[in-house]
C-alpha cells in the first residue's frame, strides 16, 4: 500500500487543480513525444499521467522549459536501495528515503546543453546522488541492461 500514490490518484480523479494538472498534462505530452519504445513501452497516457503527477507530490521530478516556457528536458528519480530494479517501480513502491541508491528512471532532454543544465539541477536538488549508487537502465543490443553509475559521469558533465 503506498498513501501518496492514492493521493495523487485521488487528486487525478478529482480534477481540483486545474492549474497543476494541465503542468502534469504539458509533462506528459513533452515524455509521449521523446519517448522511443524503450522506457513507456506498453503504457498508456493516463499511467504516464499518474508517474508524472506520482513524481511532483514526492519532489522526485525536474522540469526545465525554455524562454517560450516550452518544456525542454524532464528528470524523475527513485530514492531506493542498489537491489531495486523495474519491479520497485512497477510495484508502485514508496521511495526508501534511508536507501543506498538512487534510481534513474526517466529521462528526456533535447539536446546536450539541456541534458548537462538537468543534471547540475539533479545534483543541486539531490545532493546525495553523488555520495549514493546511481541506478538505470539502458538498451545494449536492443535489451535493457541494468546499469551502474559512477561519480565520473556527472564529474564529466559538470567539468564541460
């Protein structure tokens, strides 16, 4: 049972926000629109909508917009422990504050100077990512493949 995901549902199906919600709906279009078949694979608009809305009530979503106030890149992440894989997510798990890891779950940027503004972002929004195990998944070979991060990579990213 996870109480902040049947808040968010609640909140959802209620409609109340009209604000908040038509910033999740923009979240959501911007995540249809870059996604490739490899991360929402199967999902359909209103799941996307639910892990949108899921990741703004527990502060785990980062948006950057350009000056026309379009969206250009989108970041949400899982507090959890180095075990967790798909299964922690699918099962809709509530995030493990005192875990060892932080899951990278999913993540959209047009171009490369939104990628590198989004991670310096991460960083100052989660500051223990760089003293925890960085967790994702990517397609190698056309399979996911669970991967391992380094402090090299964002070391990489802040130095360019």
């Amino acid at each position: 049972m996870n109480p902040l995901l049947q808040s968010v549902q609640l909140a959802l199906k209620n409609a109340e926000q009209k604000e908040a919600l038509d910033q999740v709906d923009e979240a959501v279009e911007f995540c249809i629109k870059h996604e490739n078949g490899k991360v929402f694979e199967g999902w359909d608009k209103e799941l996307i909508r639910l892990m949108v809305a899921y990741h703004w009530a527990k502060k785990t979503l980062i948006v950057h917009k350009n000056e026309d106030r379009t969206i250009r890149s989108i970041l949400m992440w899982y507090n959890c422990d180095k075990g967790d894989g798909w299964n922690f997510i699918n099962n809709w798990e509530p995030d493990k504050e005192d875990g060892d890891s932080i899951f990278m779950a999913f993540l959209f940027a047009e171009g490369k100077d939104s990628f590198k503004e989004l991670t310096k972002d991460f960083i100052n929004k989660c500051p223990e990512v760089l003293t925890k195990n960085k967790i994702g998944i990517r397609y190698r070979s056309g399979f996911p493949k669970r991967m391992i991060y380094s402090n090299k990579l964002f070391k990489k990213i802040i130095n360019q």
